[in-house]
C-alpha cells in the first residue's frame, strides 16, 4: 500500500484517503462489508469463502480506479495552478474576450499596460465608441487595430494567428498584438484570445542601430569617393613608374570595393526602416531583361560562361515593378551566377506566366558550385556567405540576396531557390501583372 501512494507526490496520505473520488471506494468497502457479514448467517462456509473472494475482488478494482481518479484529479489541480501562475506571472498581456466583444480575461500585465484594473473590464462589453473614454482608448484600439493611429500586419489578411504591429506615437508606444480565435472543438467560434507584447524597447534599439549605420555610413562616403576620384587621378598619370601604377590599381579596386560595400550598408538601413522608396509603374518584362542582359553578355563572354534569354513564344502580359529596385534584383542574381560559376558554365535566364494568380515568374539558373544543404535556409539572411562560397570567392558583403529579398517583398511577390552543390543553382521570383497585389504602403522590417 505504501508503493502505491508514494505515487501520489505531493498528497499527504490523510488527503489521499479523504479524496472525493476515494468516498467511493470507502462506500462499497461499507455496502461489501455489510453484505458479507449478512451472508455469514445465511451461507455455508464453502460458499462463504467464495463470496468472499469475489467481495475483495471488488474492493480491489474500486480501490485502483478510484486511486486512478484520485490522481488524474491531482494532476489535474497541479496542471491548472501551474497554468493559472504562468498566466499571472507573464510579461505580455493576456486579453480573452467573447463574439460580443465581453471582455472574460484580463491578467496583472494587461492592467499595468492599459492601466485599467480588471475589475472595471471584466464583463463588459467593449465597443469602438468607447474609444472616446481616455482611459480605454488604448484597450479599444488593440482590441479594435484599426482605429489606432498606425497599424502594420505582420500576417496574411484572413489567417490566424493575426499578427499586427501597432504604433501609438503619443504615448511612444510599439505593441505586437497577436489574435487566435477560441472555438468549442466543432468549428462553433466562442471568442479571442489576445497576446499583446510591448516592442518599444526593441523597436528603440533597432531604430538607434539603424541610425548609427546611416550615419556612420554617410559619414564614410564623403571621404572613400574622394579617395577613389584621386587613386583614378593617379592611375592616369603617366609619370608614375609602372610598379606604382599597380599598387594604384589595387588600391583603387580596394576603394571601390569598400565604397560598394558602404552604399550596400546604406541600402539594407533604408531598407529596414521602410523609406527604400519604390516607384511602381507597368513594365514589359521581356524587353526589360534583355535591356538588363545586354550589357553583362561581354563580362560573361571574357569568363567563357554561356549567358542565354530563354525568351517566351507567347506575349506575357505586363508587369508592375520599379525598373530601378528590379534591375538591383536583376544584377545581383546574375552577379552570382557569374561569380560562382565553373569554367565553361552557363546561365539561362527565362520568365513565364504563372497559372496561379496574376504573376509572372522570372528564373536565373547557373551551373555553378550550387548551395550546401546546411546554408539553404540562411541563403537570404544578412550578412550570410555560404561554406564553399567563401572558399570559391573571398571577397563579398553577404548582402546581396538580403536586398534582393526585400525588393521582391515589397513588390508583393515571393523568391526562392532550388540547388545541389557542385550541380548549380536556380533562383526563382515572381512579379504581379496587376496593380492591386501591389503592397498599400513600404512597411520597415522587424
């Protein structure tokens, strides 16, 4: 008996013993005991003991199952104080409320967020009317995002869970507020639940390191493009001995290649605060990429790489894009297919329609030294050089398929990639033909 209530951890043996679910079993030991005892005056002994047998059988399985209760109820009591504390002790703010807006649900941090107690919110049904009330507007624009002053989705329309960024400059406030409905296990909706997480910190520090790299950025620029405009000076004066004229080279290519890598830096810091600046207009795409193409045809001759244009035989319908941030696109893909391309390589270039919606979908394929596998899902992350291409190339910012990335994003279309190693490598990405794909707005990245 011992063994089996030293499962029980953390009920003292008087609480296992007065357990509701043990009542049950003290009952029939009373109804089996009564009966046996009753039996005694009315049963031969032969019988009796069979009786009696088949009475402590009874009392043996009751006794198991109502054990059985008795800690699937503990359990149960364990798990929902456990629930309950990290519930109270959590740092985000925890907000259920109904399909009538009634609010169910309001831990300690969603007090000390809106600075609302529970008591003045449990209950009540919250209406965006109730905005004008200065101590629930901030409640009612969480609850209701789109009377807040900035609000930025983070998911897509019509999916759960709903993520939103919320901005409410007067309080200098960022809030991340993610919604999942609550339904009854039948599909029947009962309510939301909200999980509202406050960013400003984060969004600070993001923001100050974002500043630092656009100053520090601007700062170098000045100087490098004077430095390069006089190495480009000295690199043309035939006075200087020829041993010098080489280390002019090489500090002029060192300059450039640090310039670029300035602007690239510049480039990501606009990027990541939301003010690249996209000019969308409509495009043929076709004549587009053998304007983008023609140029990089003799680059790609004195490597002895193949470069093609797969052209369609049918019309594509037009495109909406930047003709500047795409040719960034554009360039970098075929930068890297150039760069990590084997001797006597290829690149193919081709574009189709996409059956699936109103896009059009661009490809660049090489036959270079391809991805490893354990860089594929980093591939477009900042800063990121894969293994075998630090080896192939050392040179290199990783910011390319970065910017690449975000350019394709804003244009509401999707890039991505297929490869093997030392097999090469195709990058996919698609453009809109119409105009409402486009994003509403340039949204600054997380």
């Amino acid at each position: 008996m011992r063994n089996i209530l030293q499962r029980f951890r953390g009920l003292s043996v008087k609480e296992y013993f007065i357990s509701p679910a043990m009542r049950i079993f003290w009952i029939l030991i009373l109804m089996l005991a009564s009966i046996f005892t009753v039996t005694i005056f009315f049963v031969p002994l032969e019988f009796l003991v069979i009786i009696g047998g088949f009475l402590l059988l009874i009392s043996i399985i009751t006794f198991f199952y109502a054990a059985g209760l008795t800690k699937a109820a503990h359990q149960a009591d364990l798990e929902k104080g456990e629930l309950r504390s990290i519930i109270f002790n959590l740092n985000d703010s925890l907000l259920v409320y109904d399909k009538e807006f009634r609010v169910l649900f309001f831990n300690p941090a969603a007090e000390r967020l809106f600075k609302v107690s529970k008591e003045q919110v449990l209950g009540r049904i919250l209406k965006p009317q109730d905005a004008q009330d200065p101590n629930l507007r901030l409640l009612i624009q969480v609850v209701f995002p789109s009377l807040a002053p900035v609000m930025v989705p983070r998911s897509e329309l019509g999916t759960y869970p709903q993520i939103i960024d919320l901005s409410f400059q007067e309080e200098d406030l960022e809030l991340r507020v993610t919604t999942n409905p609550v339904d009854d296990g039948k599909g029947n909706l009962l309510g939301f639940v909200k999980v509202i997480r406050d960013r400003t910190r984060d969004v600070a520090i993001l923001r100050s390191k974002s500043e630092f790299v656009t100053i520090a950025s601007h700062q170098l620029r000045g100087p490098l493009t004077n430095i390069r405009w006089a190495l480009e000076t000295l690199s043309q004066d035939e006075r200087i001995p020829q041993d010098a004229q080489e280390i002019v080279k090489n500090a002029l290519a060192a300059g450039s290649e640090l310039l670029g890598i300035v602007e690239d830096l510049l480039m990501v810091a606009k990027i990541e605060e939301g003010r690249f600046g996209y000019h969308f207009e409509e495009l043929d795409i076709v004549a587009f990429l053998e304007k983008v193409l023609a140029p990089v045809l003799p680059q790609a001759r004195a490597l002895g790489i193949s470069l093609y244009f797969d052209k369609p035989s049918d019309p594509l319908p037009h495109v909406f894009a930047d003709p500047e941030k795409l040719t960034m696109v554009m360039e970098n893909l075929i930068d890297n297919a150039l760069r990590y391309n084997v001797e006597n390589g290829e690149i193919v270039v081709r574009v189709k329609r996409v059956e699936e919606g109103p896009f059009v979908q661009v490809s660049v394929r090489d036959t270079g030294i391809g991805i490893p596998d354990e860089g594929k899902e980093k591939i477009f992350t900042k800063f990121y050089r894969s293994r075998n291409a630090l080896k192939f190339k050392t040179d290199g910012t990783g910011l390319g398929l970065y910017i690449a990335r975000n350019i394709i994003r804003s244009h509401g279309g999707k890039i991505w990639f297929s490869s093997e190693e030392n097999r090469g490598t195709v990058f996919y990405f698609t453009l809109p033909t119409e105009r409402s794909v486009l994003p509403p707005k340039e949204l600054p990245l997380e």
